[in-house]
C-alpha cells in the first residue's frame, strides 16, 4: 500500500466522501450511451439491425438520428467528468 502524503490529508474537509464511485458510474453510463448513440446512428444510416435495443424506447419514432446523436452527446458529457484525475 502506497503511503498518503500529509497535504493531501490537511487539504481534504471531515465528513465529505470521495466521489470515486459517482465518477466510476458516469463513466460507464456514459461508455454505454455512446455505444448505444453511435450503434442506433450506424443502424439508422446503414439500415442494420439494432446493437442496443433500449435506445429504441429512449428515441421518439420520426426523430431517430437526432435522438441518437443526443444520445451519443451525452454519454460523451457524462464521459468527460470520470476521464478527468482529481
């Protein structure tokens, strides 16, 4: 186990958590959200079949690809908080 240097202890306040945890979960709903915008634009565009079929009940019918590229914004909005260190 690495030592805790001492600034890093005399700079953080009692009784507020780390945000490790919230930064991990942004990371994966944003990972999915990205997959999920990209796959749904893919198969949108080609004419594939469906990766991901919850997107299909996040999209409103008639608005597919600008529903899927929201998608894919903000999975990579949710993405950037967890990729930052601090």
């Amino acid at each position: 186990m690495a030592p805790v240097r001492a600034e890093s202890r005399m700079n953080r306040r009692p009784g507020i958590p780390r945000l490790g945890g919230m930064k991990t979960l942004l990371g994966y709903l944003g990972f999915v959200l990205i997959l999920g915008g990209g796959s749904g634009l893919l198969a949108d565009r080609l004419g594939g079949f469906r990766l991901f079929g919850f997107v299909r009940v996040l999209v409103p019918d008639g608005h597919e690809t600008v529903g899927y590229a929201a998608l894919l914004v903000l999975g990579v909005l949710l993405a950037i908080p967890s990729a930052r260190r601090g």
